[in-house]
C-alpha cells in the first residue's frame, strides 16, 4: 500500500477527493496541513506538496519516499538536485493553474494601469473625486512585453489581445513559428522587450541566471514608463530598485503578487504607494483549481504505484 502524504494547505475536502479518486484500498493518504505536522511525517512514498518546502535536510527523515508532486508548476520549494541524488523523482502539474495566473496578471494590468485601488481607497474616506489620479491608462492600443513565452505567457497573451493590446516576448528558447502565429506575440530581444513595452509581465521560473533580472540597469532601460507585473517569484526583481523607480516616476506603477522579502522595509513602503498593489502570491491558487491538478497527479501515483514511467518530471 503506498502512503500519499498531502502536506500543505488545501482547499477544503482535497483529502477525500484524494481518497474517492483513486483505487479502493491501495493508499493510505496521510494530511499534514501545517509545517509542524508535515515535519513531523517520516514515513510516505508520495508527497504532495503545496505552500511548504522540501529542502536538502528535509528528505533525510523518509526511508521509503519515491515522488515528490508539486501542486502547480514552480519547484524552487523543492531541493530538486538532493531528490535526484537520493533517485526520488520530482513531479510538477505544469499548465494546470496557468489560466488562473494569468487571470490575475490581466486583472493587475487593469487594476494599476486604471488606478482601481487608489480610487476605492479614495471613495471609503468619502472622497468621490474622479479626477483625483490624472493618470489612467487603459489596455487597448498598448504593448504588453512578456518575459517568458511559456504556458502563463501564451495565456495572458490570449486575454490581453481581446482588450486590443499587441503582445511581444522575450525567452531564452524562441516559440515555433506556430505557436507565435497563434498567440499573435511578436519575438524580440531583451532588450528591446524593456525599451518598448509599455506593460511588462514576468512569466519564468526563478533560479540563479534569473534571479534581480529586473535590476536597476533594467528598470533604467525602460522608456515607456511600463506597469511592471510580476506573478511567478519574489527575487526576479529587485525589489528597492523597483522602489526607487517608481518614486522618481520612471515605472508608472506595479502589481506585485510576490516580493522578494515580505517582511521587509522595502516591502512595507511598496505597500505605502497608491500606485503599487502587492497580493500574497495567490496567482495559482483559485479554489477551483482542484479540477485541473488533482487528474495529474492521481494520473502519476497510479502509474507509479503500477511501476511504469510517470509524467511530468522535473530534472535535477
């Protein structure tokens, strides 16, 4: 009987889905929904992780564990290169939660760019002055920049097309052909990304090549006083460059659903700003996801509890 440990907080009822869907019998599923009990688990073949995080030292305490999935498509929660050394394999569910990201990236775009939240705030202490943000900035007839042309990427290209914006990209593997032809994104370099677009939307993984991508050198080549959208992961940006850019005027204003230190003073004056909205990386996490991720990763106890080859792999 193989031990499926679900550690991580999940929408209410994950567990018994876990339970209901996969064969009668033939797993024992485990629930650990805090970081104290999770660390406390010794004894899995499976662990579905969400929110907490696998490092090194965190695989020494599991005598018998074979997978590690990932609910959603970032893995820099797992230490991927110690599960490979030790030849446990580390699965993803890439593109499953993809819609709902770029839900949000869109909704961002358009909550920044018309000043959504500062008017709200603005009409909750009695104030109903529409003129009181002389800068609104809508979708339609603008550039969208995306850095990164992956599952996110393609969507959010798809959604900002319908409110009449153009969409180009830059990645370190250009799309085929077709694909740009079907998402309507024109390739271009990185640095003419930064230079022309007027909303940059970041959509790549975070690792030791990517990480303050957008550096101060970065934010400087920016012409077009873009709104800057970052859905994937704190550190991709350098956060008090960010914030210094945006006190001078050079960026008009961001939507930051990560930040590379929540607690920091940093942090705290992004929050301060009326032209800045900062989220709890909330992206990939609609309640509703379930119906899209759980398939994937039953899909992959089963084929491993069966000895054949599962999908979905993330290499070390």
């Amino acid at each position: 009987m193989l031990k499926i440990c679900i550690a991580g907080t999940y929408p209410e009822g994950t567990g018994r889905i876990f339970e209901e869907r996969l064969p009668a019998g033939r797993f024992k599923i485990i629930e650990a929904d805090t970081q104290e009990q999770f660390d406390e688990v010794t004894d899995a073949d499976v662990v579905i992780l969400r929110i907490f995080k696998m490092p090194k030292e965190a695989f020494g305490r599991f005598a018998n564990l074979k997978m590690v999935m990932r609910w959603g498509a970032g893995y820099d929660s797992v230490d991927v290169k110690e599960a490979a050394r030790r030849g446990i394999t580390v699965c993803n569910t890439p593109g499953a939660n993809a819609y709902a990201v770029a839900e949000l990236a869109v909704g961002l775009m358009i909550d920044v760019g018309r000043n959504i939240f500062g008017y709200y705030g603005n009409v909750r202490q009695d104030n109903w002055d529409r003129n009181a943000f002389n800068k609104s900035v809508s979708l339609n007839g603008k550039v969208v920049g995306l850095l990164g042309g992956g599952n996110i990427g393609r969507q959010v290209a798809e959604r900002v097309a319908a409110f009449g914006a153009s969409v180009q990209y830059y990645d370190t593997y250009r799309l085929k052909t077709e694909i740009e032809e079907r998402y309507h994104m024109k390739y271009v370099d990185f640095d003419t990304l930064l230079r022309t677009s007027n909303i940059i939307s970041i959509h790549i993984p975070l690792t030791d090549d990517t990480y303050h991508i957008l550096g101060e050198d970065q934010l400087e080549a920016m012409e077009q006083s873009p709104i800057l959208i970052n859905t994937a992961r704190g550190g991709l940006v350098d956060d008090a460059a960010l914030l210094a850019a945006l006190q001078s005027g050079r960026i008009f204003g961001a939507g930051l659903d990560c930040v590379e230190d929540e607690q920091s003073q940093v942090t705290k004056e992004l929050m301060q700003m009326v032209n800045v909205i900062v989220t709890p990386h909330i992206g990939g996490s609609s309640s509703d996801l379930g119906s899209a991720i759980i398939p994937m990763i039953i899909e992959n106890i089963v084929k491993l509890e069966a000895g054949e080859p599962v999908s979905y792999i993330v290499k070390g």
